[in-house]
C-alpha cells in the first residue's frame, strides 16, 4: 500500500503547544504519573467556572439551537457585539461587520485564508501566539516576525517593524494583551503602528482575546477604535474573559476604511458560509455574557484570585537564580527568560522535557512561540495558590541542579 502522506500546505505549520511534550507527558499518565498541565490558557480545569447566567441562558436556549444559524452568527450576539465595540468607540461598526466563529481559532484560519495570496507577508510578533504564524503559512503566506522588547515591557519594535515591511506586506497583527508576555500596549505604541499601516497600506488586525484581563492599571485600548481610514479587523471572545474555552464562541469585526475592502469581506462572507454557522447553543452565551455582570472583574482586582496568582507566580519565578520575568499586566501567562549560559541550555524543548520527567510539571518551550533568540518557557498561572506555590517549588528545585547535558 502506498504511504499517506499530509499535504505540503502543513510543511511550515507548526503548533507546538500541544505538540511532542504534550504526547511524552500522555504516556507518563497512561503509566499512573500525575503531571500538572500549565501548558495552555484552559480555566476551567483550575475551578474556573462560568457565570450561572450565562449557562442559564445556553441551556434555556438549547431546544431552539438545532438548527443552523446564520451563517455570521445569530442575530442577538451579533448584535452585543456590535454594541461591545460601539462602547469602545468603534465608529461605524454595524451588525454585518459581525462574524461569529468556533471561537477565535477559526476565525484567524478563516481571516487569513481569505486575505493572504501565494507569498503575501503578514507580520507577527515574536513571541506570538504560534495559531498566527500557523494560519498565514497555511494560507500559502510568508509569517515575518517583528520583535517585540523585554527590555521596554515586551512592547513591539517599532523600528524593527519598519526595516521588516517590504511591498509583498499586506498585513500587521498585534496580540494585545499578549499572549504568551503578558503585555499591554500603550495608546502611543498603538498609534504608531497606525502610522505605519497608513503609510504602507497595511490592514490592522488585533487579536484582543484577553481584553478584560488586566491588572494594576493597566488599560486595554482597542487599537480599531483609534483610526476610521484604516481597515481593521479586531478579534474576541468567551474563551478567556467568561472563562468557557470550550464553547468556542468568538467572534471578528471589520471596522474602519471598510470600502477599500469589499472584496475581502466578501471573501470573509464566502468562508463563514462554507462552514455553515457556529456552534448554535454557544453562540446564546454571547449576549448575556457582554451585557451581564462582569465577574472577572471580581478575579483580577486586589484581592483577586488571578492577580494573587499572578503575583506569587512573578514572585517565586524571579526568586529563582537564572530566571527572569517582566511582570505581566494581562492575560494569565508569566513568560520567563532562562540564563541559557548558567544551565548550560542549548535546546528550550530538551530543557521543558527534563522539567516534565523531573518535577511532572508540563510547561512550554519559547521557541514554540516563534521566538528565535534566548531561552525561555512560559507558565500558566491558572492554578490556585494551593497547587500553584508547590509547582513553583518544583520549578525552583528543578533549576537549581539544572545542567543540560547536550
Ligand atoms: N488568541 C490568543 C492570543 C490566544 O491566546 C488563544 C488561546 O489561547 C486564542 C486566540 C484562541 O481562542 P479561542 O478559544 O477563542 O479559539
């Protein structure tokens, strides 16, 4: 029989956060270990759970859910959507400017098939969120990655992004708040890569997932609400702010200079309807969930849970000789920088293994976020503090005898 083979479309995909780790720490479960997984954003596993109204709602719903819906989703979550982005001062943003997807996983593939042709450039951060760099390689494009400063709070490289744009760059993307760095951008970083898109006709796509979950005083700016000439694409959902990652609700807005971009909204139209609709049932939380009580707020204020994990994580990880971490003022990542010299590091992946034989602690390497210099691991403070503190422990002791034999 002939070998099967995956296509050459998947040659550049990669998506290591789930990758060979994952399947070595599967094998030590199958042989009765316990790992803990800080390897992914997922809440609900650390007793994270949904507001009751908003499963009240879902499940009040569920019997009118079976059929497909509008292929951009149902009308009232569309329309809390729309009405989400008018709050932030997103002019002229109507109800058709709304795509509901399977979460926002769906939605960047989606975006990016539909905008980049053979070669097209589209810049990423880096470190990223690596589904970006995976979509535009599956889209045939070229993923250019700009680096973003640790030594200026992880903030992108203006310049860099300047010297990396060529005539073949059609696109930006920004991660805002980031994952995995945890950074926030400021309004005058933002307006210069609105600058930038003015002057090279880039389209200003955001991906602002973790828009709620903010610490200290940091303050989220929606990068679309500060230009009306400029075709912007913005991207949210339930995931991580409402904590239900496995709805998959999530949705994309077009706003800003939409006629030059008819045709790509065309596009987005076409491919949101060869996949019928969303997840029905999901798609009933969105309303609720923007309009209602905002219980995050609750989760990341002083006394919050997320912000005492954070702070312990922060905390205990600089604690460590050899590891450095710029405190992160969103999302629910700590993004750690790994003196390579010290532990005598030369692979990121090989050193996550050891952790994971060593201490049973699952984390990810930075190289699988597209990061091509230094060594560094990020970790997921979702834990609470009873599971966290012992992890960080772990971690610490692990590091303290680490020598990587190459
Ligand atoms: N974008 C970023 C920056 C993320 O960190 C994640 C998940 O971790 C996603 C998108 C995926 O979100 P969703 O669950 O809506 O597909």
């Amino acid at each position: 029989m002939k070998q099967i083979y995956k296509s050459n479309k998947l040659e550049n995909v990669c998506y290591e956060i789930r990758g060979p780790i994952l399947t070595e720490a599967k094998k030590m479960e199958d042989e009765g270990h316990r790992i803990l997984k800080l390897n992914i954003g997922n809440p609900a596993p650390f007793g994270f759970e949904a507001p009751d109204d908003i499963l009240k709602d879902v499940i009040h719903n569920l019997p009118k859910s079976q059929g497909y819906s509008d292929s951009n989703g149902i009308y009232s979550a569309r329309v809390a959507v729309m009405q989400y982005y008018q709050q932030m001062n997103l002019k002229n943003v109507k109800v058709e400017d709304v795509f509901i997807g399977n979460g926002v996983s769906e939605l960047i593939v989606m975006a990016m098939q539909g905008l980049v042709n053979n070669d097209d450039e589209v810049l990423i951060p880096a470190p990223d969120y690596p589904l970006w760099t995976a979509a535009v390689s599956l889209a045939s494009g070229v993923p250019v990655h700009y680096r973003c400063d640790e030594t200026n709070e992880w903030q992108p490289d203006i310049q860099d992004i300047r010297s990396k744009i060529t005539d073949k760059t059609k696109a930006i993307v920004l991660i805002n708040p980031n994952n995995p760095t945890g950074a926030v951008y400021s309004s005058e970083l933002l307006q210069q890569v609105i600058d930038l898109a003015r002057e090279f006709s880039l389209v200003v796509i955001s991906d602002e997932i973790y828009d709620k979950i903010l610490y200290d005083d940091a303050k989220h700016t929606c990068i679309a609400s500060m230009a009306t000439d400029i075709f912007c694409i913005t991207m949210g959902g339930l995931s991580k702010n409402y904590r239900i990652a496995g709805f998959r609700a999530g949705w994309l807005v077009v706003s800003g200079n939409k006629l030059i971009a008819q045709s790509y909204i065309e596009g987005l139209n076409i491919l949101s309807s060869m996949r019928m609709c969303a997840n029905v049932p999901s798609q009933h939380a969105i309303q609720t969930a923007l309009g209602g009580y905002q219980s995050i707020n609750e989760l990341i204020g002083d006394d919050g849970r997320l912000k005492i994990q954070r702070d312990m994580a922060f905390e205990m990880l600089n604690a460590v000789e050899g590891l450095e971490c710029v405190m992160p003022k969103g999302a629910m990542y700590c993004f750690v920088k790994v003196d390579a010299k010290k532990f005598n590091i030369s692979n990121d992946e090989q050193m996550i293994f050891d952790l994971l034989r060593t201490e049973k602690i699952l984390l990810v390497h930075g190289s699988a976020f597209n990061l091509k210099e230094g060594c560094y691991f990020r970790l997921v403070f979702l834990p609470h503090v009873d599971m966290l503190k012992p992890a960080l422990e772990g971690i610490a002791n692990f590091f303290k005898s680490y020598r990587q034999v190459s």
